[in-house]
C-alpha cells in the first residue's frame, strides 16, 4: 500500500514538472515566432525602401558609385579614432627612443673618437683641456683609470666615464700633446715636451711675466 501511495507521487511529481517544462517551452516558441514575424516584417520595409531608392537613382542617372561614398565616408570616420588610438601608442612606444639614442651616443662618439674633445657642457671645458689640466699638475705619469678617479673627483657635476677618457688620452697622443708609456700590461700618460699648433685651441697659452 505504501509502495502505491509513493510511486504515485513521484509520478505527479513528474506530470507536473513536465507540464511546467511543456508550458514554458511553448511560451518561448511563441516569442520567437513573434520575434520572427518582427524580424521578417523589417526585412520587408527595408527591401522596399532599397526598391525606391534603386527607382529614384535611375530616374536622376546617377551612378551606383556615389551611393556608396558616404558609406566610405562614414568607414572613414569611424576608423578615425583607432587611427589617432594607434598613432598615440606608436607616439608612447617610440617615446623611449630618446634614452636609447642617449645611451646608444656615448658608443658612437667613442668609436668616431674625434668628438670626444669636443666641449661636452655649453661654455664649460672640454675633456682634452680637463686631462691636460690634470695630467699637468702631475710629476709622474698617470694611467686612464687614476685620470679618470682625479677628474670624479674634482668636477662631481660632470659625468666622468672611463671609456670617455681613456678615448681622450688617445686623442691626445694623436695630436701629439700626449706621450704614451707601457710598464707591463699598464699604460700611463705623461704631457709631451712640445705642444703642436692646434694646443692654443684647446688650452690658453700662460701669459707672459711683467
């Protein structure tokens, strides 16, 4: 008896959750058929509308070119803003550059090596004049390294590189104000006895006693 009563129930149970599905199954149906009908009627407005439109451009012989020119125009428009958006991100992209031409300069003047002389600071001296000032005030030569650690030290304002000056002191044997000398593995620098023409360019000759 109590084995009837439970299948019984579990069989409601299932008619109803049936009915349930059945019934929101066909509600649904029955807006998508309306939503079809919506859909198929706007399809309709507009073929007709495409009709006239086709009728009243072969009555004034225009073209079918033009029509599709604000079409483009309107292409143009839209892909305005994403052309700009691209050309800011190329902007911040190439943004950088500047530190890498930067970075990238100090190799570039050391392998051309004649424009390290050059004054690196407007109005200041140049790196020839700071190592012959330097080596000047010296009784015994001096390698690029202790140059290098004498000019850090005396112009903290200026950035010192070794490369930069190791590339001045070469400069200077170049143009025969500097003499080179090696002692093992170690080369050091030494003011040479006499100073070529082009010194007074570069350093200001002491001027004579009264």
């Amino acid at each position: 008896m109590t084995t009837t009563t439970n299948v019984t129930r579990v069989q409601d149970d299932y008619a109803q959750q049936i009915a349930s599905d059945l019934s929101t199954n066909q509600s649904a149906q029955e807006q998508t058929r309306k939503e079809l009908e919506r859909l198929t009627r706007e399809l309709e407005e507009l073929q007709e509308g495409e009709k006239v439109l086709l009728k009243m451009q072969d009555a004034l012989g225009i073209s079918a070119k033009p029509a599709s020119t604000p079409t483009a125009k309107r292409n143009v428009k839209r892909a305005a803003v994403p052309a700009a958006r691209s050309a800011s991100a190329r902007s911040a992209k190439k943004a950088p550059e500047p530190k890498a031409a930067a970075t990238a300069a100090p190799r570039k003047r050391k392998a051309a090596g004649e424009t390290e002389v050059k004054k690196e600071t407007s109005g200041g001296p140049s790196w020839l004049e700071l190592v012959m000032a330097t080596l000047a005030g010296q009784t015994e030569p001096r390698s690029a390294a202790e140059v290098t650690e004498t000019l850090s030290a005396a112009h903290p304002e200026r950035k010192v590189q070794a490369a930069v000056i190791r590339n001045t002191l070469e400069q200077g044997v170049a143009r025969g104000r500097l003499e080179r000398s090696k002692q093992g593995r170690s080369v050091y620098y030494t003011p040479s006895g006499s100073t070529p023409a082009d010194a007074g360019t570069d350093q200001p000759q002491p001027k004579p006693q009264p």
